[in-house]
C-alpha cells in the first residue's frame, strides 16, 4: 500500500504489521546522456514493482529524491546534502516511524553515494533503539539486493554496476526513452592497480576517494554504449 494514502488512524492501527519501505535516490549528474533524475527514476519504478508484489505487506513511502551527492559536484545540476545532513535526515525519518509504530522498516537505496551515510544512520539508530525489543531496520542498494542473479546474467556486456553506465542506460531506455540523449561511452580506467579499481569491476581491497570529475571527463563510467531497452526490462 501507498503510506501517503493512508490515514492517520489506519497507518497507525496497521503499522505494526506492515513494513515501511522508503526509497532512498538522488538528483545528479549522469554524464551527457542520462537525465538528473535517473536514480530517482529507477527507484520510483523498482520501488512501485515491490509495491505491487507485495501490497498487503509494506507501506511505500515517497523516494526521498536528495541525496549524499558531493562527489558529483565537478558537473552542473547536481543536488546535494551534505553527508551529515544526509544522516540526520535518515535519522529523522526513521525515528518518525518507529514513534508512528513501525517494527520493520527497510531503506532501498538506489544511489552510490548514500551507502556510506545511510550505514552511518543505521549504527546511530541500533545504539539509540538498543531495548532488547528494537525494531528491525535494515538497508541495501538494489544492485546488492540482486548480486547474485546479476552475477548468472549473460546480456550485459559489463560485469557491474557503476554510473550512467550500461546498466543504468539499460534501465532509463526501458523506463522512458525519451530522455535518453544519445550515448557516448564512458570512462573504462586508467589506474592499473592489484588494490583499487574505481569502477568496481573487482573488490577494491584499499579505500580511495575521488570525486567524478577526478574519475570521467564526461561524467559516466562503465559502457554505456552497450546499452538497450531490452537490457534495461
């Protein structure tokens, strides 16, 4: 069910028995193709087909469309909070629906850069919820959630995920053609490294941070030349 469609007196007589689900995107840059809104897009529509599966089970509440996106800030458009903001917003909305009645309640995030913040909130949120009967929170970005099939997929031409990438490009030409703005390929790596791979390609096994414009000229990673509709359904 659509949390913004219940009433008050509903939500808070079903909530306990429901899990809240709330989507967790951005509005950035995606290189020259892809449109600001794409991992809003995405997780409008991943979130809308979670809906529907399970309808009876969760309240879906409105995709929470800003998000940690400093490092995309070396291109025009992007919108960002600032990553202890970002925390803090998660921790408001979440301790909102814990005190509405919620026990369970699941982030599904759909933009890189809120990985690291939304981990932070959940470890501010287990020490502060700490009863012994707290509510069960958990997150996850779908490209995790799916590792395992994606892994078996044979139709992608890239091993992962990265950012306006084959995937992503895949997903908007399914979802709406129309902003889809002709494709260019996008950055494949220069770091030659056994420890680092900025694509994600391989584990990196030390952490290095670079914002996109260290990363792409043009903004997008991956190969998003590959792309097709077909991919993206």
């Amino acid at each position: 069910m659509i949390y913004g469609h219940l009433t008050s007196p509903d939500l808070g007589s079903q909530a306990a028995d429901l899990i809240a689900v709330l989507p967790l995107a951005a509005m950035e840059q995606h290189g020259a193709h892809l449109p600001l809104a794409t991992d809003t897009a995405i997780a409008e529509r991943l979130s809308r087909l979670v809906e529907e599966a399970l309808h009876e089970q969760i309240a879906l509440l409105p995709t929470l469309w800003c998000g940690s996106s400093d490092h995309h800030k070396g291109f025009p458009g992007t919108l960002s909070l600032r990553s202890e903001t970002y925390v803090e917003v998660i921790l408001d909305l979440v301790q909102s629906l814990v005190e509405s009645g919620f026990r369970r309640i699941f982030l599904l995030n759909c933009h890189g850069g809120n990985q690291t913040p939304f981990s932070e909130a959940l470890y501010r949120l287990n020490l502060q919820l700490k009863s012994g009967n707290e509510p069960w929170i958990a997150a996850a970005s779908y490209w995790y959630l799916a590792s395992e099939e994606l892994s078996r997929q044979t139709f992608m031409q890239s091993s992962r995920l990265s950012h306006a990438c084959e995937y992503e490009t895949s997903m908007m030409l399914a979802l709406d053609p129309v902003q889809v703005h002709g494709v260019s390929s996008g950055f494949e790596g220069n770091i030659k490294s056994d420890f680092y791979d900025p694509l994600n390609y391989h584990p990196s096994r030390v952490v290095i941070m670079q914002s996109f414009d260290q990363l792409s000229a043009n903004g997008a990673l991956g190969s998003p030349e590959f792309a097709s509709a077909e991919k993206g359904q």
